[in-house]
C-alpha cells in the first residue's frame, strides 16, 4: 500500500506542478518559509446544560493521553513522507518541499515554486484539482495515517511563490 500511496502522491505532485523546473542558477539565495500553524483546542464556559458538566460527555478528541498517541503516530508518518519526498521526480520545480506535524494529528504538505507563477491561474487549477486531492488523502493517505495510529486525520496542502505570497491551501479531513 506505501508504494500505491507514493505514486499517487507523486501524481498529485506532479499534476500540481504549474510551472517547470528551474535552474539553481536562478533560485533567490534565501526562500521566505512560512511558520508552522499549530492546531489549538477552543474551550468554551459550560452553558446551563448538565451534559456540559459531565465529563463523560467531552469530546474524546480532547483526551490528553490520546492526543499524545496520535502526534507520535503523526511524528512517524510525516518523517515516512520526508523520507519518500526526497527521490519523487519532478521536485525540481519547486525551491522547496516540507511535511510539518502539526499536532495532534494534521500533516501539512508545503511547496514552494522555485520560479515565479500566476497566482491566479495556478490558484485556478488547483481548485479544479481538489477533488483528485481528496480522493488521494482517502483512499491512500488517510488510511496509512490511521494505521499508524493518528486519530481523526487531517491534510492540508499549500502552495507559495518564492516571495512567500500564498497561491492555494486547501484542508481534507476523512470524509
């Protein structure tokens, strides 16, 4: 299933890729990388309902214990896609490529076109292409997420220019 999942994302990479490859010749000496989203829990004041204040009644997403689980399972799922990313072709037209965990159970994809691109257009075509995105993280990815353990699974792909303006983010949850 891992090689399956590979090649689809390698696919995905692939299709995604609006612009061609580039010389290291012209890359910029240093990229803008944007910072890490961390994943916050919104608590709110219990209302008049007693269900409120029954602590069966959380959300067990909430569980500290199970939140701990799914991010070491997280950890050893984003350092897999590190390791396949490093040998996927056609990665040369982006300056850079990134997982990031962000906890307890988000793995964000991040690229970075070496090379200018149409913001509008490419924005364009990735709308068009958010289908063959969530079929992808369904079929493949959530599933290997969750036999590693990560809970409630969640992918988020975006796209930069080299100057850091955001062209296309996109959220999948299991669906």
């Amino acid at each position: 299933m891992k090689t399956r999942g590979l090649a689809a994302l390698a696919l995905v990479v692939l299709l995604a890729g609006c612009g061609g490859p580039a010389s290291d010749d012209d890359a910029p000496e240093e990229r803008p990388r944007p910072e890490p989203v961390q994943e916050e829990r919104l608590k709110t004041e219990p209302a008049d309902d007693p269900a409120a204040e029954d602590p069966a009644a959380e959300d067990p997403a909430a569980d500290p214990a199970a939140d701990a689980a799914s991010s070491a399972a997280l950890d050893l799922y984003v350092a897999g896609e590190r390791a396949a990313m490093e040998n996927m072709p056609g990665l040369e037209m982006y300056g850079s490529v990134e997982v990031e965990a962000v906890y307890p159970s988000t793995a964000r994809f991040v690229y970075v076109y070496a090379e200018p691109i149409d913001d509008a257009t490419a924005s364009t075509y990735f709308d068009t292409m958010a289908s063959t995105f969530e079929d992808l993280c369904n079929s493949v990815i959530f599933p290997a997420m969750e036999q590693l353990g990560v809970v409630d699974p969640v992918i988020v792909y975006t796209y930069y220019n080299p100057d850091g303006a955001l062209i296309w983010e996109q959220t999948f949850t299991k669906g």
